[in-house]
C-alpha cells in the first residue's frame, strides 16, 4: 500500500517515525508543513534517515490565511477567553467556505495513494483534502486528547452539530465532521471516557507504548538521532543528565510575568542540585514560549523534542527528572533513576510557586 502522512505537530511527527521504522512493505511517504516554525529543521535528517520514499516540505506561510492560532495568555475573565475561542472557529468556517483553500496548489497527487493521513487541529491540508473530495484520516495531535475531560458538554454539542450540519451540505465540516474524514487515528480505546461524538466516526487504535517495545535499540537510536542532530547539532552522549520539565505558568494565568517564571526554575534547580554531579536537559512545555536563553543554565531542548523521544534510547544517559506537575513526567517513570512531580496538580503548583516568589528553599517529596 502507499501512504501519506501530513505531520504538523511533534506527536504525530514521532508516531510517524515510529511507523516507518517498524514497516516492512508499504510505501511511506510524508509532508512537513511550517505550521509550527521549526518543524521545518528536522527535514534534513528525515531524509538522510532512509525511513520514507519521499519527504516533502509545504509552506503554510505563503497562503497568506492569517492563521489566528498564536499562542495567547489565557484569559481568566471567561468570557473573554470563550469568545476569543469562538473567533477562531468562526475563522475556520469563513477560511472552509473560501474558494482560495479550494485552489491551494499542493504539488502532490494524492490520487496515487491507498491511504492519507492528516493532523488533527492543524486544519489547512485537511479541509483542502476536504473541500476537494479527497477522503482521509486524521491522527489525534496529542496522545488521547479525545476524552470528555478535556471537552465540556458544549462543545460536544457543537461538534454534534457540525456533523450534521455537514452530513446535509449547509456547512462544510471541519476535520472530523466532515464526511471526507474516514475515521481518527487515537492512542487507545478509553471506553467511557471517549468522547461520544468521536464515535460518530471510525476509530484506529494504534498504541505508542505498545509499538515501542516492537522497536529494536538500533531503530530507538535512528529517531532520537533524527532530532537530536535537527536540533541540537553534536551531542555529548557520554554525560549522564538531569531533565527539568517546565509548565506554562505565564500563559496559564498562574504567575504574573514571564520574569517569576524565570525565577521559580532558577530556584527549582538550585533546590535539587539539577546541575551539580549531571549536566542539565530543560525540557520546555509545548505552550511555554518563555527565553530561557542566558538565564538558566543547562541545555534547551527545542519543544518540538517530545518528552517520549528523551527516553526511547539507552543511548541518552537519564538520572532524574523533576517538574511542578507535568504529565509529561510520567513518560520516563521506570526509564531514570528517580522522577519528581513537586505538586499533585497545578492548583498546588501554582501555590509552591508562590512559596518560591517569597524566597521559601520549600522541597516537596
């Protein structure tokens, strides 16, 4: 079979990695777009990699849609923030509705492939595939993000609607209410917790964890090299390290200024010696945009390294990881020597926070 996978965000890009180095007779191409800037950097190396028949590069960019996805410090007034939500839906549908995503010129025929495959909530390349009668799938842009936690009555509801609303041809679906969307590719079946409007569509298990352990050491140190080189350039193996996961206080609303965030890891280090007897890894949140550049002292690992490529090798020397209260920690549970999660969740996170504003050395097993 031949197979195109459109990858925009890092987890889906690492799933896919993981299928090519696992398949054994399809043919596997991909698309990398500049949805997210530097997703662009890693090309080189997919390439060199051998992994897929052809690697493809689309500029988003150039269409000029005026993407309104930037990153934006959450309101705390409600109402604001769920109209600010409400803008950008209400720019998809004006953006699906347009002749120009019709005419997008994607020099790739898609014709000649079994199976494409799309990322979740990047939008473009989906509802061109849309829009054109192209049937597809999606894959989840984050590991089981689909359960009714993370989704309020309401917006299953709106979701609810767009399916049917795009079943009778008043509006066009968007992504997985469109009718041209075969089915989403999830991490697992949660059962219950699944969102029930997912239902409404084919699901595809296809497990990380499970697919891992099929991966031999060698093909672990394919990927963790692909973005090891895309990213940091030479790196020292030979170190044994400590991981520092940081969350997205500013953006979250929980502390006032960039510059306390800044302050809480710097005290968080000193506190757990994370840069004495190992070298220091800081592993940014995917929403934490702070520069951390000259103010904390260990090597920035770019966000678009995902916490799992950290741990798929041996070859990268772990000794401990410590965060407020990433779930991202949870990841290398059994793969370091020891992992901290400071606080249960982000309410007590926020409150050691301000334990550490009012220079408190507080250290919370």
């Amino acid at each position: 079979m031949k197979k195109i996978f459109i990858c925009e965000y890092p987890y889906v890009l690492y799933k896919v990695l993981m299928k090519a180095s696992l398949n054994k007779e399809d043919i596997y191409d991909v698309v990398i777009t500049n949805r997210l800037e530097k997703m662009v950097d890693i090309i080189e190396k997919m390439k060199e990699s051998k992994l897929f028949r052809n690697v493809y590069y689309f500029d988003i960019k150039k269409l000029n849609l005026k993407y309104y996805m930037a990153l934006h410090k959450r309101n705390k007034n409600v109402i604001k923030e769920r109209i600010y939500q409400l803008k950008i839906w209400k720019y998809f549908y004006d953006i699906s509705c347009k002749q120009k995503l019709k005419d997008i010129k994607i020099e790739i025929d898609f014709s000649q492939y079994d199976e494409i495959y799309c990322t979740d909530g990047a939008f473009v390349i989906a509802n061109y595939l849309t829009v054109n009668k192209i049937p597809h799938f999606m894959i989840e842009h984050a590991k089981d993000v689909y359960i009714k936690a993370n989704y309020s009555a309401l917006s299953s509801l709106f979701h609810y609607g767009e399916i049917i609303l795009d079943k009778y041809h008043i509006t066009t679906g968007i992504e997985i209410a469109s009718q041209y969307c075969l089915g989403m590719e999830v991490n697992s079946d949660r059962g219950k917790d699944q969102l029930p409007f997912l239902k409404k569509r084919k699901l595809l298990f296809w497990n990380v964890e499970k697919h891992l352990k099929q991966l031999s050491e060698k093909q672990r140190e394919t990927i963790l090299d692909i973005y090891m080189k895309s990213y940091i350039g030479n790196f020292d193996y030979d170190k044994e390290y400590n991981i520092l996961l940081t969350n997205p206080l500013y953006i979250e609303g929980d502390l006032e200024s960039e510059e306390d965030q800044i302050k809480v890891y710097q005290e968080i280090i000193k506190i757990y010696q994370l840069n004495q007897e190992c070298k220091l890894l800081i592993k940014s949140h995917p929403r934490d945009k702070t520069d951390y550049h000259g103010k904390l002292e260990g090597i920035l690992i770019d966000s678009m390294i995902s916490s799992e490529i950290l741990c798929i090798s041996k070859k990268l020397k772990l000794n401990k990881v410590v965060t407020l209260y990433s779930s991202s920690a949870e990841t290398f549970i059994g793969n370091v020597k020891e992992v901290i999660k400071i606080a249960n969740d982000r309410k007590e996170g926020t409150l050691y926070c301000k334990e550490i504003l009012k220079n408190r050395n507080v250290i919370k097993n």
